[in-house]
C-alpha cells in the first residue's frame, strides 16, 4: 500500500478514544462524525473496522483532506504542529524503525488489525464542579444541574436535548459498557503501548487502577502511561501501587494559584493541590500542568505562570470556547491588552513540549490567539450572569472580591 506522508494519520489505524457516554472516536481532534452517535456498544476494533473510519483512512492514506480533520490542516496550514503530527510521531516513532513499513508493505485493504494507542475517559465520576463543566463531565455538576433545571443556563442544553439528564445519568464509571470497554482495551490488548487516562477524575476508578496493576511486567515494560488529574488525590502511592511502566506522565488541570484554583473549580482545596503536585515533583514524578485559560481566570494567568516557573514545572494551555460566554470574547479589550502585556516577559517559561488534548501550543501561538477574539457585549453581559449563578450555591471564594478590576468593567 503506497501512503501519502502528506495527509497520511495512523490514528484511525491503530487508536481508540471513547466518549464519556461511550461513542468511539479516532482522536480527541476530530469533528464528530454523524456515524459515531451509533457506536456506544461497539468494540474497539470492530469501530475502526466500520464503513465511515475505513473511509477516512482510505482518505487519509491516499492524499485526501477530509472535512472532519479540518482542526489538524488548520494548524499545519498556520505552520504549527498538528494533532496529525503528534500521533504519526506517537505511534510510529514508539516502534522499531520498520515497523510501519512492514505494516503496510502487504496491505491492500483498510482494516484495522490492532489497537497501539488508546484515550480512556473515565466517565463523569468527579469531585469537582467546574466554571468550564458540564454534567457530561462532572457528577457534581450533574447533582447540581438536576436540581436547578429551570435555570436558563441549563434550559439551554435541554433545549437542544431534552433527553439529556437521561443519557448523562449513565456515564460513570460502573457503567457496565464501560468496564467491558476496559477489558477490550487495556486488558485483553496484547498490543497496546500507549494508554492516556482522562475524567471525570481518573484516580477515583480503583477498579481501573487494580487493572492496571495487574498488566503483565512485560506489557508495562513497553507501555507508556498519562493521567489527566486535577491534582486533589494524592497520586504518588498510587502510581508506586500499580507498578512500574515505560514512562509514566501526569497532567494536572490548573486554572490559577489560591481563590483562582478554588472559585474555578469548586471542590479543589489550592493546598491540597499545591501538595500533591509538589510530592509528586519530590519523587521525580513527570508532572505538567495544563491550563484552560477562559475570561473568568485569565486575570491570574500570569501568577499561575509564575508558580510554574518558580517550581520548575512545564505548562501547557487551550482555550475555552465552550460556553462561548466564559470565552475570552467576553473580556473587555482594555483588560485582554494589558494582560499580553504582563504575560510577554515570561516566554521562556512557557511550554513549549505537547499537550495532546489540545494539541501544540508555543507562547507566540497563545498571544495571537488572545488577540484575535474580539470583545463581544452580549456575551460579556451573559458572562456576569453566568458566574453570579454559578457561585451562588457555593461555599467559594467570589469572583467579585478575587478580581474587582473585572467587575469594573460590568455594565448594569
């Protein structure tokens, strides 16, 4: 089989990312495609075997750009490396040099014979109820939501899906698909080298972490290990309890240092988290941080900034642009100015290594980003709103008092 290095993505080929409610995907990159609604109880292998992924991959291989990856073009067509690039490097750089070209050296079809690399979400099991969530994401949140229905915030989603509640209602992580999921995956896949974990809260499935634990050495010996966290359990003795792997990672989401941790996301105790990371860099953990950066932290962007660099840690950043309200559209352009302005001095502490959730983001890449959004009224309006309901059944510091400069800027 002759591939177009061009277009060409292993990702269809060899990984697997589940949704919450478990639909499949090929990557956390990739627009949905109308085919995956219908693929929660499908196996792994048996999803990128289906009529619409091995089109994709024909697509892919042979020079085409399909629509549903425009987000990787985008990137590659900017000059910045793309989730395409990331994964081709990922899958087929982890193997011996003729690994892929005796792959496909016989191939004549589009099949799909193994899974290499796979991103599994845990469901929506959570001790966090975050500015940015959703109940899709978060149990707390779903609690919450279920009991203000009438709010407009969430009429909203139910306006758009009626039978929503219903269908998040089933996204923990004792969901039977799930653990069946599990097995198909990790378990019974005698080929899996890359493995990243993600919530929900990853670290509160001790079923999932007592299967880790139980992979052979010599799979562990060969497999590389992520955990998206938000940094509230003590990950150390559980990394030493499931054993040793290749290389073990941890991703810890941060919106800010203090009452920015602890408004953002309600349930997060900043010295809790601060510890956790801490230990974790004491024991030579590999520890990065990974930041949402949306108008109702950005303000203390740059003490974030300064924490990291102060404890040697790398960070990484995407944008939140979902709510589009909590988007930094809704930040007055008085304050975005002067925000670029007192982040510009920290460029060489910026990440400048690869999140693969949100792909690669270098500083340059960041401030541009920052400028482009234009200050939108409404949504600045909607934004007050939003964060006044939000806090206002919670025991968290508020907004108003942590950033008063913001509140200036409210109009009515």
């Amino acid at each position: 089989m002759q591939i177009n290095k061009s277009t060409f993505c292993s990702a269809p080929w060899f990984q697997i990312r589940n949704q919450n409610n478990m639909t499949k995907r090929v990557c956390c990159g990739i627009k949905k495609l109308p085919e995956d609604d219908a693929t929660n109880e499908v196996a792994p292998l048996d999803y990128l075997n289906l009529p619409h992924i091995k089109k994709l991959k024909e697509q892919l291989t042979t020079g085409q750009r399909p629509k549903a990856c425009q987000l990787c073009w985008h990137s590659e067509d900017s000059g910045n490396i793309s989730y395409r690039n990331i994964i081709n490097d990922m899958i087929l750089g982890d193997q011996d040099k003729n690994w892929s070209t005796n792959y496909f050296k016989n191939k004549k079809d589009f099949t799909s014979d193994i899974i290499v690399s796979a991103d599994v979400k845990i469901g929506n099991t959570c001790n966090h109820a975050c500015v940015m969530c959703n109940a899709d994401n978060s149990s707390l949140l779903y609690n919450d939501w279920i009991k203000r229905k009438d709010s407009p915030f969430v009429q909203e989603i139910l306006d758009q899906n009626p039978d929503y509640f219903e269908q998040v209602k089933f996204q923990g992580y004792k969901n039977k698909t799930y653990r069946k999921y599990i097995e198909d995956t990790i378990l019974n896949n005698k080929h899996l080298r890359q493995l990243k974990i993600l919530g929900g809260e990853p670290f509160m499935d001790k079923t999932l972490l007592e299967n880790l634990r139980l992979i052979p050495q010599k799979r562990k010996d060969k497999m590389t290990l992520t955990f998206v966290t938000n940094g509230s359990i003590d990950f150390v003795p559980i990394l030493k309890s499931i054993g040793n792997f290749h290389h073990t990672s941890l991703i810890v989401s941060l919106e800010g240092v203090g009452e920015v941790q602890e408004f953002a996301r309600a349930g997060s105790k900043w010295s809790t988290v601060e510890k956790n990371i801490l230990k974790g860099l004491q024991n030579n953990l590999d520890v990065r941080i990974h930041h949402s950066m949306q108008t109702a932290t950005i303000l203390g962007f740059q003490r974030l900034i300064h924490w990291c660099k102060q404890n040697n840690i790398l960070l990484s950043c995407g944008m939140v642009d979902g709510p589009d309200y909590l988007s930094i559209a809704a930040l007055p352009t008085e304050l975005k100015d002067q925000i670029i302005k007192d982040i510009l001095p920290y460029e060489t502490s910026f990440a400048k290594d690869i999140d693969l959730e949100s792909g690669h983001m270098e500083f340059n890449k960041l401030i541009l980003m920052i400028k482009d959004y234009n200050f939108d009224k409404k949504l600045h309006k909607k934004f007050f709103e939003y964060v006044e309901w939000y806090q206002s059944n919670k025991l968290i510091p508020k907004l108003e008092n942590i950033f008063p400069e913001l509140y200036a800027y409210r109009k009515g």
